[in-house]
C-alpha cells in the first residue's frame, strides 16, 4: 500500500505539472458546458410542452453528449501514462525498484481516474443550477454520472493500455481515441451482424449502456461489462508490460 | 557476492548473450567492457531483474534474480545507461519517491534524502527541477536515487557517457568514494575509465565473455607480450641473430638503414621481460656500437582491442 501511495503521489506531481492537462481540463468543461447548453435549450423549446420528462430529455440527452467528449478527452489524458516512461527510458529505473508491476500500473490508473473523477465532478454545477429551475430526479442523474464514470474506468483502461505499447504519446491518443470510439459506436448499422450478432454487438456498444443510465436505468450486466471491460485491459497492461521479457526496451 | 551461470538471453532469434557465467567477491569492483552492441546492457538488465534470462541463473546477496526479484532490487542500486530521470519533478521529491519505494524507513527518509544529496554534491539543485539541470548533474541525481537505501550492490551502466573530461573525473572520483564496502558492477567501453576505477576486468564481445582477470594480471600479460627494441651500429652479419639464439629470443622485425655512410640495423625483439641489462651488456662487451635500446610494453587497450577483434 506504501509503494501504491508513493507512487500516486509521483504521478500526481507529474499531472500537476503537465500543462496540457489543464488544457484537457478546460476543453472537457467547454465541450460538456456546450452540450448542456444546448441539451437544455432543445428541452425547453421543444420537449417541455410535449411533457416529455428533464430526465428524458435533457439528461439523457446530456449523457448521450457527455461520452463523447469523455472518448475526446481521456485518450489526451492517458497517452502519456507508459509512452513517456518508455520514450525517457525512466521505465527502466521503475521496473527496477522493488515494486510490482501492478502497482505501479494500479497507480498511475488510479491518479488518471481521479483527475478524470474531478472533471466530472465540475460538471455537477450543471444540473445544480437546473435544480434551481425545475425539479431534478436526483436518482436518474446519479445513474447517469455513474454510466460516465463507469465508461471513463474502461476508456482510461484502454490508454492505459496502449500507451504500453509506443513510445509516441501522439500515437498512443490517436491508437486509444480510435479504439474508444470503435466501442462507443460498435452497434451503429449493427443489422448484418444477424439477430446474434447485432444483440452481441449491442451489448459491447457503450452508447447502448449509457443510454440506459441516462434513463435512470442501473442494470446489474451494464455494470459487469464496464468492470469486467476495464479488468481485463489492465490485466492486458500487465502482460504488455511483462512483453520486455523477450521483446527488451523496444 | 554476485554469481552468474551461464546467462543466456534471446530476443526472438537474436542471441544477446550467451553461457555468461562470473561470479563477483564482496566488496569487488568490477568492470564489464566490450564494444557497443556487446551485450553489457542485457547482463545489467538481468542482474537488475528488469528481465530474465531465457537460460541460466544469477544470484545477488544468495537471492535469485527471477525467483527473489522484489528482495533482489532491494539489494541493488542500478544507474541504467543514459541517466533517465524524472524530468517533470524537483531533484528532492524525486529523490523522497525512490527513498519511499526502495522501502527505506519512513523516519529516516529526510535524512536519508539528505545524505545523499551531500554525497552526491547537490544539495544545493535540491529544490530544482530536474529537466533544468546540466548532464553532470543529472548524473549524479541518478547515481544519488542509486545509492538512498544504501544498497551494497550498485549497478552503473556507462555513468559517465556523454560528459565532458571535467565531469567525466568527477563522476569517477563519486564512483570510487560511494564504492568503498559495496560490490560495484560498472559498464563501459572505455578502457582507461575500467582500468582507473576497477578491480577487475569482464570483457564481452557478440555476447560471450571472451576474457575475465584482474587489472593487474592483465597488466602483467601487457608486460609480458612486450617488444625489446634495439638499434645497433658496426656489427657482425647475424650478430645479432646469434645472440638471439643464446638468449632462446624471437626477432619480429628487423630493419635496416645507411644513416651518415654507416650501416643502422633496428630490430624488434619478443621479449618476456625486460632483459635489456643483459642485450646491451653482450652487445657492448662484443664491441659493438649501441645506439638505443628500449623496452615497448603493450597497453590493457591493446589487448582488448587484440581480444575483440579475434
């Protein structure tokens, strides 16, 4: 436990220090603040007198919105995680001290997360001003920050992930932000995948599950496939780490 | 203190290094010299556990490096190649980290952290951050991270690559007082740095250990293999030649040249020590003219370089 924290603290320090986090910050604020500006402008122009539910048709909405910019932003926060260890050769230095490689992986996981939890955090202001104006099912909101956060677990995974594999930080975002996006629209014109098929693709789709939590729906399998996505990408870290035993510092 | 049995390391079909095996006394410092490409780097990398190897074992204090890894690195203190260092972090934080994660107890690390940085002569960039400071300095923040636990093996890969004849003294004279009771292992292609710092000399080349002494029974060979060079004037046809034969002594080259109307004859004679008491002596007592005589030692740089180019 006394290695994890040392070495969150590191990786902490290091965020704090890298400018375009603060760039990545602001960008994610902007694009999450427009969406929910317009989300909310579509609901009282047209939805409102529909009696379609805030929850429907702005939240809901919102979140839609929301995942995208998450598959925006987090590739920009995780693209340096292992390529800058790798391209310093400071990976060398850590793999040497006597800690295990899960900790190490654990920690700079847990520190991208906790930047990522704070963003999304910011974003509460939005729905507490709303609060003010209409009233809110706070139940439903919770289930849609919880889907973002969720798809923010496996969408760090993944860069965590691929920045393991290339030095190149501009590589390792463009690599994740590729495969995030494969994820978020997997389902999209899913039809020639067969009846199987389609439901298999539909579940691996991450705008399906968000749609559900916008909804105010927590399902115990959208759960279990955020999870269980997220371990298995950083057991996949584990071993990507492990492939210096016969590949070396390539 | 460190034993090596037949270390082998592949790289898909690439034979880093082959059937390594040495072992390295407490208190030894030991240089491992070769060429670029030679395999140094991948011996350092095992011993360090940053990998395995695909055949054979080492062992550090009596822990194998594969099966005792996590009790292994507490041992060593591994400068890699290049100083890589936290660029992003002040040189005290960085090195309270490595303090924190190399298990150094929690009430010592300020003193600790402290020690060093006195050692290593930078406590005065304490506060600095490490991407601004020079080469010379970053070296010895790595060498400082090395040495927080106070490890009793250190591992330096080229520790002074890269720095200019100034620092270069310096980082040597820091390798040689943070040496004292550790068992230092010291990666180089530079003959005369191995030579001034260790004890003992490892050379490899294309990933086999090709020849493995002390500096100084190196040095007795160097002297050994030597060349008597004699240049004579007025002498006998086969003078020379003769005395050679009474003397059981080889002629490698001879050489001739008319210098002011007389006859200069220059021979190099393979000598197995210097003899030249007893040449000149029968020379002189023959009559004959003795311009110069001299003894030519080979240099450790010449039998290395001999050993890897065979």
């Amino acid at each position: 436990m006394r290695n994890f924290w040392s070495l969150f603290k590191k990786e902490f320090y290091i965020y704090i220090n890298f400018f375009i986090l603060y760039a990545v910050i602001t960008i994610f604020l902007l694009l999450s603040g427009y969406f929910f500006f317009t989300a909310t402008v579509r609901f009282d122009t047209f939805l409102i007198d529909e009696g379609v539910s805030i929850t429907e048709g702005l939240f809901r909405q919102f979140f839609l919105d929301m995942v995208h910019v998450v598959c925006l932003t987090v590739p920009l926060l995780t693209m340096r995680l292992f390529s800058e260890e790798k391209k310093t050769g400071t990976i060398e230095l850590i793999l040497t001290y006597p800690i295990r490689d899960m900790e190490i992986i654990l920690a700079k996981y847990s520190v991208c997360l906790a930047i990522f939890l704070l963003m999304l955090c910011i974003t509460g202001i939005y729905p507490f001003l709303i609060s003010h104006i209409w009233r809110l099912n706070i139940a439903a909101i919770l289930s849609g920050y919880l889907g973002i956060f969720l798809i923010g677990c496996a969408f760090i995974s993944i860069g965590l992930l691929v920045s393991s594999f290339t030095k190149d930080q501009i590589v390792a975002a463009m690599v994740t932000f590729g495969i995030c996006l494969l994820f978020l629209t997997i389902a999209f014109n899913a039809g020639w995948a067969g009846f199987t098929g389609q439901k298999i693709l539909v579940h691996l789709s991450f705008l399906e599950h968000v749609n559900k939590f916008g909804k105010g729906v927590i399902e115990s399998g959208s759960i279990a496939h955020c999870v269980i996505f997220t371990i298995c990408f950083i057991l996949f870290t584990k071993e990507s780490l492990k492939s210096r035993y016969w590949r070396g510092l390539k | 203190m460190i034993v090596a049995r037949n270390l082998t390391k592949y790289f898909g079909s690439f034979r880093a290094v082959e059937n390594i095996s040495f072992t390295v006394e407490k208190g030894e410092i030991v240089g491992l010299i070769g060429p670029n490409g030679s395999g140094k780097t991948t011996i350092m990398r095992i011993l360090t556990c940053f990998m395995p190897p695909t055949r054979g074992t080492a062992s550090i204090g009596g822990y194998d490096v594969v099966k005792d890894s996590l009790v292994v690195r507490k041992y060593i203190g591994y400068f890699p190649e290049g100083a890589p260092l936290y660029s992003n972090l002040p040189v005290k934080t960085y090195l309270k980290f490595v303090a924190e994660v190399k298990g150094v107890a929690t009430n010592l690390i300020k003193k600790n952290v402290q020690k060093v940085m006195e050692i290593c002569s930078i406590t005065h960039v304490s506060n600095r951050y490490i991407e601004y400071l020079s080469k010379g300095y970053r070296q010895r923040v790595c060498l400082a991270q090395a040495i927080i636990n106070d490890p009793p093996v250190l591992i330096l890969d080229e520790p002074t690559v890269g720095l200019d004849p100034k620092q270069v003294v310096e980082v040597r004279s820091l390798i040689k007082k943070l040496s004292g009771k550790r068992t230092v292992i010291l990666s180089s292609h530079i003959l005369s740095e191995i030579s001034a710092i260790c004890d003992k000399i490892i050379i490899i080349n294309k990933g086999n250990i090709i020849a493995q002494d002390t500096i100084s029974n190196l040095s007795k060979i160097a002297q050994k293999e030597g060349q008597l060079i004699l240049k004579v004037r007025n002498i006998p046809e086969n003078g020379i030649e003769n005395l050679c034969d009474e003397l059981s002594l080889d002629i490698i080259s001879k050489e001739y040249k008319m210098e002011n109307g007389k006859q200069i004859y220059k021979y190099a004679i393979s000598a197995d020590d210097d003899i030249r008491y007893v040449i000149s002596n029968k020379i002189i007592t023959n009559g004959w003219e003795l311009l110069e005589i001299y003894f030519k030692g080979i240099t450790l740089e010449d039998i290395y370089l001999k050993l890897i180019s065979e």
